[in-house]
C-alpha cells in the first residue's frame, strides 16, 4: 500500500516482461501514488490470461494527486486480456479508473466474472471517471460482463464508458459488449451527474452486435 500524499507519493506498479499472467491477489490500495497492473509480453508472445485480479483495489486520495488505477493486459490462447473475478472490487474517490485487455485469440477483451463492483465514489468536477476498454480476438466480445445480480459498475458523478471491439470469426458472439447480469448506474443528483456510455463494434461472425 502507499500511504503518500501529494506528487511525490510513492507509486505501486505491478507486473513486467512476461510469458505468463500477472495474478493479483489481496488488497491494494493508495492514496495519492498511482496504481498501475500491466503485463508486458516478450516478443509479442503471451501463453495465457495478461492480467487477472480477484481481490480489492482502492484509491482513497482526493484531489488533483489522488491516485490514479489503471490496469492493462494482452491475453492469448483462449484467455482474456483483463479477468476480473470471485468478488473483485475497484473503487475510487476522485483518481480515474482504467481498463483495457486485448486477446490476440478468441476470448474477451476484458473479462468481468463475478465480480463485486468496479465504483467511482467522488464528487464534482474532480470525480473519477470509469472507463473499460476491450478488444476482443476471433469469436468474441470486447467485453464481456457475466456478473452477480448485485454486481456494480457506478458511479455518482464521474463519467463512465464501455467501449468494445468484437473479434472476427465464424463462431462464437463477436458483440462489441455483451452484457448479461449485473447493475451499471448513475447514482448522482445534480446537473453534473455521471453520465453512462456503452459503445460496441461488432465482429464479423455468426452472431455480432
């Protein structure tokens, strides 16, 4: 954890050149150090899943310095580039949230498996924003987001957008984002209320969307 405040806040970067995933487990959580999960593939090759979370991830800073979350992995051999699972949360006071996952097979972009909630908390102008970026490699989704009924990506004022690319193929569901269980909200109140954009480009295939 960092526990750090203003610019100079120690940092929490996690993952580096690999074949494998980056598997994330515990809690993890800063203030104003920003939080970064990555895995960097050797010579553009990768074996399985780029980065998997089953745990807690939180940003507690306000402000301009709050920390910023941002997970980005590339998947392959019928993994995806981001998992998230088995009751994951992200959360976040005013540091914007980021993810995105590419497969170069066919799997998701970005996988969400009953997960807890992915939650933007902040205020204002300065809220974080949440934005989950997938694409997808031959015979499917972007993203794809198989949650609980109380599974949550909200937010209260800070924007949110899904954006995925399906993959081409001939089988499979090639949707740009294929959604079946859960709760996306907008919890604020005023003028300023986070605003939801989902956007999907489908893949060629048997069934797109």
């Amino acid at each position: 954890n960092s526990i750090g405040v203003g610019p100079e806040a120690a940092k929490i970067l996690i993952g580096g050149l690999t074949t494998h995933n980056v598997s994330v487990t515990g809690s993890i959580s800063s203030r104003d150090g920003d939080i970064s999960i990555s895995n960097q593939v050797i010579s553009g090759v990768t074996t399985g899943a780029g980065v998997v979370v089953r745990g807690s991830i939180s940003s507690t800073g306000q402000g301009d310095d709050a920390a910023t979350i941002t997970i980005e992995g590339r998947g392959a051999n019928n993994r995806a580039g981001v998992q998230l699972f088995d009751q994951t949360s992200i959360t976040s006071v005013d540091g914007n949230i980021g993810l995105s996952g590419s497969s170069s097979t066919a799997h998701a972009g970005v996988l969400l498996s009953r997960f807890d909630r992915i939650e933007s908390t902040g205020s204002g102008t300065g809220a974080a924003t949440i934005t989950i970026e997938g694409t997808a490699g031959g015979g499917a989704s972007g993203i794809d987001i198989f949650g609980n009924a109380s599974s949550l990506i909200t937010s209260r004022d800070g924007n949110v957008l899904l954006r995925g690319f399906g993959g081409s193929g001939t089988d499979g569901d090639n949707m740009g984002v294929r959604f079946d269980e859960g709760i996306i909200s907008s919890t604020g109140q005023s003028a300023g209320a986070a605003t939801i954009s989902i956007e999907g480009v489908g893949g060629t295939g048997d069934r797109n969307s």
